[in-house]
C-alpha cells in the first residue's frame, strides 16, 4: 500500500489559556505503546460568518483578537513585522512544541500579520498552515506558500463551502468534468505549489442535499484533485468537526474510520490525515468529540492503518 500511514492534527476549534491543558492530554494518546498523533490544533484567529462582539459564543473572535488589532495599528502607522506584539496562540503553540514534539496548526486568515508572528517562534520548526473555507483567493495561498518554501511548514488548502448543480451529476464514475470546487482546488494547488508539502482538507459543502450534515462531505471531489497532482505528490485530509457538525457529533468517530478506509485506487488510500476538533471550546464545542472518543478513534484507525505519531522530542532531533 502506497500511503498506508495516518497524520492526526488534533485540538480544540479555537486554542486559549483554559484548554491548552486538553492539548497536553492529547499529546499522552498511544497506539501500540507509541505516540499517536502528529499534530496539534492551534488557531487564534477566528473567520466568523457574524462579527457580533456583543454575542459571547457567536462574536469570540479567538484568543489572539485584541493582539491582531494591535498589530493592525502598527502597521497602519507605518510599522513592520518587527514590530508587531506577539500573538499568545503561537506562544502557546512553541510550547507545546517544544514539550511534546506535537507540530503546531492554524488557519490564516490574515497572512501579513499572522505569519510573520508565527515565523519570529517557527523560522526553524514546522508548522501547518491552512485557508478558511471562506476564503479561496490564490493570492493569500501564494504568501503562505513563500513563507513556507522558506521555512519549511506545510500548506493546507480547505475546499470552499458552496459547491453548485453539478453536484448531482459529479458522483456519477462517467462524469469527465471538473465541479467547481475541483477548478479552485487545481488553481491553488498551483499557487501553494512552491511549498514542501501541500494537502487538501475536505471539510465539506453546505448543499441543500446536506441533511444532518454541518456541510457534506464530497469525497470524490478530493479523490479526483488528488489523482490530478499526482506528480505533485499533493495529500488529502478529512476534517470530519465541520462535515458532521453538531448534530452528527455522534458519529464522528465512526464516518471517520470510513473515511479512512477509501481509496483513490487498489494500491492507495484517499485520506493520508485527519485534522478534527478534539476537548471543548469557546465556539463550537458541540461539534467536538471528546479526548475519550480521540482515544477510541486512535484505536480503530490502528486496526488497519499505521499512525505516524508525533515527531521526535525537539531536544531529541537537535541532538541525532
């Protein structure tokens, strides 16, 4: 088998000071006595649909909101990446980092501003970067994909939300065509293309056929973009928090292992990671699964695929 080995990002929708130590627990998760995740959730900025700051659960904006303004200040005076004030998700994430060897995640919705915070903690170590669902432009990609190829992080690229039609007729094994998502897709594989390593995350579409679904998953969009760039050597993730959502909470950890089990051909497995909301949070919580549930999880894929687990201690690797 081509890619029999699975990458688990895990974490909470948005990290803070309250749920970090849920990171720590994840972080202890074994399969056969080793190490059973990759990676870790690490987002400060939140893409709302609503900025509504008088609403708790609907305006948190993520942890790093006030330094995100303060850091649009200085640039508005005239100020550079020297100047801008830490952003505390990245601090947190260079600890976790540096005591579990987990590699640190987030979505970016403000390139300038977030990745040049995160290269002052990250210019030597991974981390891996993605696009908000929301947003598609190749442009933001190109700048994740430069500070990437410079400091060698891995670039994320979540389908968008909407998918038209031509959804009814693309399922069909005689459809020769591309859906929309599938064209985005190919233009920014192309953008991110001078990074290391680029993997599409299927996180789903929000389709009037979606029934319980938060937004359903179109796995044949991923497994034919991915057959696509096979020179490229291009990934594919499952996010399975914003595909089943809230309403499908339950099942998670079962359509996930399904996921697991496709493949893009005899020899290869479609999904070579999973990125999945793990603990609680203060948005979204009810799509998260529980550490317990990871757990479980962890043991079912290991029944038929191999967990990568975490990279070795940082300390470990300087000293190979």
């Amino acid at each position: 088998m081509k890619n029999p080995e699975v990458k688990i990002y895990a974490g909470p929708d948005s990290l803070d000071d309250f749920n970090i130590e849920e990171v720590y627990k994840m972080a202890e998760i074994k399969s056969d006595d080793k190490p059973a995740l990759y990676g870790a959730r690490t987002v400060g900025l939140k893409s709302r649909t609503n900025f509504d700051m008088d609403n708790s659960d609907a305006g948190f904006m993520g942890y790093d909101f006030e330094a995100i303004m303060q850091n649009f200040n200085i640039f508005g005076k005239g100020g550079n990446a020297d100047d801008l004030v830490p952003l505390p998700t990245v601090e947190m994430a260079e600890k976790i980092y540096k005591e579990t060897g987990l590699i640190p995640s987030s979505e970016i919705m403000l390139p300038a501003i977030q990745l040049a915070c995160i290269k002052k903690s990250f210019a030597n170590d991974p981390f891996l970067v993605w696009n908000s669902a929301v947003d598609q432009l190749g442009w933001h990609i190109r700048q994740m994909a430069g500070f990437a190829e410079e400091h060698g992080w891995i670039v994320g690229l979540k389908n968008g939300k909407w998918l038209g039609e031509e959804y009814k007729k693309a399922e069909s094994k005689d459809f020769k065509g591309k859906t929309s998502i599938e064209t985005v897709w190919d233009g920014l594989v192309n953008y991110a293309s001078i990074a290391d390593e680029v993997i599409l995350i299927q996180r789903g579409c929000d389709l009037p056929a979606k029934g319980e679904y938060r937004n359903l998953p179109i796995h044949y969009t991923a497994t034919r973009t991915k057959r696509r760039h096979a020179d490229k050597n291009v990934a594919a993730y499952f996010d399975p928090s914003h595909s089943l959502g809230p309403k499908m909470r339950d099942q998670i950890v079962e359509e996930t292992v399904k996921a697991m089990r496709m493949k893009v051909s005899e020899d290869e497995y479609l999904y070579d990671g999973i990125l999945i909301e793990v603990g609680t949070a203060k948005c979204d919580t009810h799509q998260h699964i529980t550490v317990n549930e990871l757990q479980e999880l962890v043991e079912k894929i290991a029944e038929f695929r191999t967990l990568s687990g975490r990279r070795k201690h940082i300390k470990e690797e300087q000293n190979a």
